[in-house]
C-alpha cells in the first residue's frame, strides 16, 4: 500500500483527486493550520490522521518515521496571486515551503518516490518556483510542469493553475526496500499517464501565460491541448443542484449595485469564471452569477462551486460551516479532475452519449428540462392489487392469478434476499467499480457499456432529460459480475422455466439486472414470445403503467410528430400519451391500471399485456422473462413462427422431460390469433429491451453468429443488431 502524506491538505482536494486513480494507498497524515479546512477535512475523511500545525514545526526524524511514498502539497498561493502584494518568498506564508525545499527533501533519507504540487498561474515566474526546481533537479528528480484549465477538459469554469508532477530517478531506488518499490509502481500509471496525455507539452510562459476567465476560454479553444471536443463539453446546467434557490438571490439593491460588473450565465453555459475565496463578498472578479428559468439572479451554492470543482458528490461541509467560510475554503481549493490528469471520465460519458443515442446533440440530453418537471414524477394512483405471499401458496398464486393473466403485486415474496443488504450504491460501487455494464446499443446494435464507478456518479448526478439505464442481461456468464446471482433466489412462485430445456446459449435473453436514475425507464412495450415476467425491486420507487392485450398498437405509441428524436422514451410516453389515458373520450375498454412500485415488491406481468414503466428516483432491480406450463401454448405459438430452430430443439428436449407438454403442441393451433406480438419499445440506452426483438425478427441471423456471439462475450461486447432484440419486463 501507497504511503501518501497531504501537505498544505486544506478541504481534501489532493485526497479525493487520488481517489479517482485507482490506487491502493493510505494517507497517513494530512498537515494545515486552517482549523476550519481541517474541520471540513475531518468530516469528510474521518480515518485520516489530520495535523493542525505548521510545516516547519515537524521535526526530520518525524518524515524519517513516516516513510512517505508520495507527497501531495497545495502551498499558500496568496504570496504568487495577481491580486495579492506578490511578495514571493518575503512572504511569511512561504516559510513551511522553504523549510520543505531547503532542510526536509535535501536530508531526508527515504525520500518520497512522487512529489505533486498544484498552485496558481504565476507561480511559475517566482522565485519559489526557482526554488523548487533547483531542488528536484539537485536530488534527481524528473518532472513535468503544466498550466491546465477544467475548461480545457470540457468541465465549464476557468481555473488556471499550475501543476507540476516529479518523480524520482531509477538509480536512486537502492535506497527503498523491494516492497517499498512493489507499492511505487501502481504510481507509475498516474505519471505514464500524463506523460501521454500531455507528451510534448512542457508548459511555455509565452504560450500559456495567458489571463483566466474568459480570455482562457478563447485561447484553449485552439490549443492543442483540449481534451474535450466543444460539442462534448459539459453544461452549467450539470453541476446544479436546483436551477431555482432563492436562499441564494440577489435583493435589488445588490443588482443595482454589482450586476454591471458581474459576469452572468445560464443553465446551458459552457464556461463561467473562476471563483475565489471572495465569492459573495465582491462582485467584480469573483465568480460567475447564474440566472435561473424565472429570471431571478442568484449566486452558486457552496455545493455547487464543490461539484464545478469535481469534489465527490458526497462530500460535505459540516453544519458549523459558514456559507461564507465555504466560499473562502473552495476559493483556496483546486479542481479536483484537472489534478488528477484523468479525462477518462468525462470522455467516457460524453462518448457513451454519443453512442447510446447517436440521433442527439450533446446539448439536446437536457433541451426539454425534464429534470425541472416534478409533476411528471407525481402520481396520485394506485390500483393495483396487492397480495401478501405469506398468505398464498404457489398453487394458489398460479391459479388465482397466472392462470387468468392478472397482473398483481406481491408483498414479502423476495424478503430473505441478500440483495437487500448487498445491492446498496456504496457496496455496488466498491465491489464492482471498475467493472462495464450496459447502459445502451450503439447504431450497429453492438452494447455501450461504462464503469460502474462511472455510471453511479452520472446517475446520481444528471440532469438529462431521459438517463442512461444500465441494463445487463450478461452478468450470469461474466466471473466477477455472476456474483450477483448469490444475491438473490427465482422467486418460488416462478421457479418453472421451461426455456431452460433448450440451454443458456440457446434460449433468449431472459434475465436484467439493472440500475435505473430518475426519470429514466422504458418505452410502451409488450414482453417477447409470449412470456410472462417478473419484476423485483430492491430500492427505488417505479410507476407503471400497464394495458389489456387488445388495446390498439396506435392508441399506445408515440409518433415522430409527437417527439421527432425521443419518441420511444418512457419518459416520453408519460408526457405525451399519459395525459390522453385520462380523457374521458378514451376507449374503457382499453382503460389505464396504474401502480406504483415500492422496495421489496414484485409486480407480476402476464404475458400480452402493454406496459411502459417510469423511474421516480434512482432503483436497483432484477427482472426476468420466463415461460411456464400455464402461458406455453401462448409462448409455443409464437417460438414456433419466430424461432423455428430453437423450436425443434424446445420439442426435442420436451419429448424427453415433459412429454405431456410434447403432446400438447400437437393440439395447439399455431395460427391462431394469440393478440399482438411483443414490441420493442426503444433503440436508446433508457429503454429496457436493449438486448430485445420483435417475436418476428428472423432467429437465422442471431444462430449464425452463435461463435462470433460467445467471441465478443469475451470482449466485453455483444454484436446483437438492434432489430432482433427481445424486450424485457422493466
């Protein structure tokens, strides 16, 4: 494990930059003299030993004790800033750097292997820079220097800063032991890393040196050093906690006093100007204002400011903050994804975007500000029945309700799963951070997949008006991902699946495991072949909405004039064809059931039915399709005309375990009406039958590829053109 001391540690940004490199490391000691950061600190890394003393008051044979691998320093910038006397190292704020440079580094015998530094633009013309790199040349050091800007990684604010990441030359690891040397090399992809992303670009006075706010945003935009193209660069609109906060509004006096010197953005800005520890104090060079829908002005929440710098969105000011002591803190801070050089994350997203649903701009995920529309969330129905499985037997269940088709809810089926304790956010996102899961198609059908650890910052933190839904029918035959069928057992109620007959590789997709942000879910559809489905809910709450087998295919479907590039959004539906189900001119027979579904229920979807399902705020789900004795004729009906290969080797494995069942296909009347075929309910990333097709679409296709299929697994990829989908039960 790392050792890592944060020196100068303010809020933590050094720390929760480290988190984002995947390193096992241990901060053994993070130094200030700001008791209110190092309270901040405190609560957000309680484990961390928190030192509220100087620098230059730690004697050598304490760093000699400590055997640090990595140092991570954000010195004072008061003494390098435009604004301030820039008195350099007159500066008394620069004593604990020098005693640092001058009497620490020089006879430290185990030297740290990485030093990484962050300060402000301009720090680079002073004498203490001098310093520090006559220092690390004297004791061997490599090192790389930057000037970088969150706006040169798509992330809309202007904070020029200088970064300088040193490591320590081959020749001198005689000094460390070979496990010392062993923990050293994780770091190593942290600096192999930047020399990539940046390897030629040792920062130039002349080129760089440029003034922040909106003279950057200019300059970066033809610097080679742009990470992020201008159409993937993120919105104002992405770091918001609410559009509207009138805690934050200015009075008109403060308007008349300050606005003609302010900087003032929207929701759908790309930039805003760098915020300092003045924030809310002055108006002029402090930081952007944001104007919200209604037209108020107000300022950024502390919280915001924290998210604009990429803090985690955990973390935290305590209560005994001041909202003017937390602008203070964050004005001294730094941005905690530009430190740590990785652009994969908002990369990640924005291609994955791209991706699911290429038909979209980046600026049209957020273009009808669903996000604000809380009425869509809003659902004062509830009419499902609810039964209690304590009180009814399988036998009973089958033939009150599966049987006669009736969809129901069941209370206290699934209460002794695991999943309960073990599907948590926190515990997903540890023990499968760096695993990909599926969260849409791309145009060629082949799956979209993002980290875990990725995908629970953006479902947490989104605003689009329609998420990306992770959706994962592969997680059975993947080694770590299986894991998670230890979490839970089939339900007795549904434990007879005769597609089991025919083989996992050979039956369709049948089972999701999935993770749905809010207003996230599925299009209008009907389950594949005939199945029937259950749906168990482990938090999270889903609203559904569910239709007779007979109701008309148009009366249900949104149309391209009704949404030209979102027509098959669950989301979608609820805006458009939600407020027609409740017209008194719609057809009763066709009438809406509504239902709401809460944790630790499980809805019960016969097969036929029309269902479209909208995510009230971040669930975590298991779902699965199955066929039973009760729906094969249905289901047999309709292998038999859309899987005419699967369905010989389905009667040749039920000769065999169920020749009561063989018998009965011989008496079915396959071209008889059996009610509309299952529907696909979208080709993007929220829909739930990304791994889905019509009951018509030709099986030839999908056996032929059977090789390739089990190849791709491997990958990490599965090549399933989008028409030959098979719709799920969300």
């Amino acid at each position: 494990m790392l050792r890592v001391i944060e020196l100068f540690s303010g809020i933590g940004g050094m720390h929760c930059a480290l988190d984002l490199v995947d390193l096992n490391y241990e901060i053994i000691a993070a130094i200030d003299i700001n008791p209110t950061a190092n309270l901040v600190y405190a609560s957000n890394f309680p484990d961390v030993p928190v030192m509220n003393r100087t620098i230059e008051g730690i004697p050598l044979n304490q760093w000699e004790k400590w055997h640090a691998d990595i140092w991570l320093m954000s010195p004072p910038c008061q003494p390098f800033t435009r604004q301030g006397k820039q008195e350099d190292l007159n500066d008394r704020r620069t004593i604990g750097f020098v005693y640092l440079m001058k009497t620490i580094l020089p006879q430290l015998q185990s030297k740290p292997k990485y030093i990484l530094l962050e300060n402000v633009s301009g720090f680079e013309y002073s004498q203490a820079h001098q310093l520090l790199l006559n220092t690390l040349e004297s004791h061997n050091y490599n090192y790389q220097q930057y000037l970088l800007s969150p706006i040169q990684f798509g992330i809309p604010n202007s904070r020029l800063r200088y970064y300088l990441i040193a490591k320590q030359e081959e020749k001198l690891l005689d000094i460390h032991s070979s496990s010392i040397q062993t923990r050293i090399s994780n770091f190593e992809r942290l600096y192999e890393k930047i020399r990539q992303q940046f390897p030629s670009k040792e920062f130039s006075f002349e080129e760089n040196s440029f003034h922040e706010n909106d003279q950057i945003t200019d300059k970066c935009s033809h610097s080679s050093e742009i990470l992020i193209q201008s159409n993937q660069s993120m919105l104002i609109n992405d770091f918001l906690i609410s559009n509207e906060n009138s805690d934050f509004e200015l009075d008109e006096k403060q308007l008349k006093r300050g606005l003609h010197v302010c900087d003032v953005i929207t929701c759908h800005a790309k930039r805003s100007f760098c915020f300092t520890k003045s924030y809310g104090k002055y108006f002029e060079g402090t930081g952007s204002l944001f104007r919200t829908l209604s037209n108020r002005i107000r300022y950024f929440t502390p919280k915001e400011i924290a998210n604009l710098h990429c803090f985690p969105l955990n973390y935290h000011f305590p209560e005994q903050i001041t909202i003017r002591q937390a602008y203070s803190l964050l004005g001294n801070s730094l941005n905690v994804f530009v430190i740590n050089m990785n652009s994969r994350t908002l990369k990640r997203l924005s291609n994955v975007r791209l991706k699911a649903r290429s038909e979209l701009q980046s600026d049209e995920w957020q273009q009808n500000n669903l996000y604000y529309d809380r009425n869509i969330l809003i659902c004062n129905k509830d009419q499902l029945e609810r039964i209690d499985a304590r009180n009814i037997t399988r036998e009973d269940f089958i033939e009150k309700y599966e049987r006669p088709a009736k969809p129901v809810i069941i209370q206290h089926l699934i209460d002794d799963w695991p999943a309960f304790d073990k599907w948590t956010v926190e515990k997903l996102g540890k023990k499968y951070r760096n695993q990909r899961f599926k969260v849409g198609e791309d145009d060629d059908g082949r799956s979209v997949k993002l980290k875990m650890k990725y995908f629970l910052d953006y479902a947490l933190n989104n605003h689009d008006d329609s998420p990306l839904y992770l959706f994962e029918s592969s997680f059975g035959e993947h080694p770590k991902k299986r894991r998670l069928l230890d979490d839970y057992d089939v339900p007795d109620y549904f434990s007879e699946d005769l597609f089991h007959l025919v083989g996992e590789h050979r039956r369709p997709p049948y089972r999701w495991w999935c993770i749905g942000p809010q207003r996230s879910g599925t299009g209008i559809h009907i389950d594949p072949l005939g199945t029937s489905a259950w749906n168990a809910l482990i938090s999270g709450h889903k609203r559904w909405c569910i239709f007779p087998p007979s109701t008309p295919r148009h009366l249900l479907k949104p149309t391209s004039a009704d949404s030209p590039k979102s027509k098959d959004e669950g989301i979608t539906w609820f805006k458009v064809i939600y407020p027609r189900t409740q017209l008194s001119t719609w057809p009763k027979e066709y009438a809406c059931i509504e239902a709401i579904q809460h944790p630790g229920e499980v809805m019960f979807a016969p097969g036929g039915y029309w269902h479209v399902v909208l995510n009230l705020d971040l669930t975590i789900a298991v779902t699965q399709n199955f066929c039973s004795s009760v729906n094969f004729p249905a289901v047999w009906t309709r292998v038999i005309h859309s899987r005419p290969k699967m369905s010989k080797k389905f009667l040749e494995s039920l000769k065999r375990r169920r020749p009561d069942l063989a018998r009965l296909t011989e008496k079915i009347d396959t071209n008889a009406d059996t009610g509309p075929r299952s529907d696909t309910s979208s080709s993007s990333s929220s829909s739930a039958s990304d791994d889905s097709s019509s009951d018509s679409a030709d099986e030839s296709d999908n056996e032929s590829k059977s090789t390739i299929d089990q190849q791709s697994l491997g990958q990490g990829d599965e090549p399933v053109a989008k028409k030959q989908r098979i719709s799920s039960l969300q």
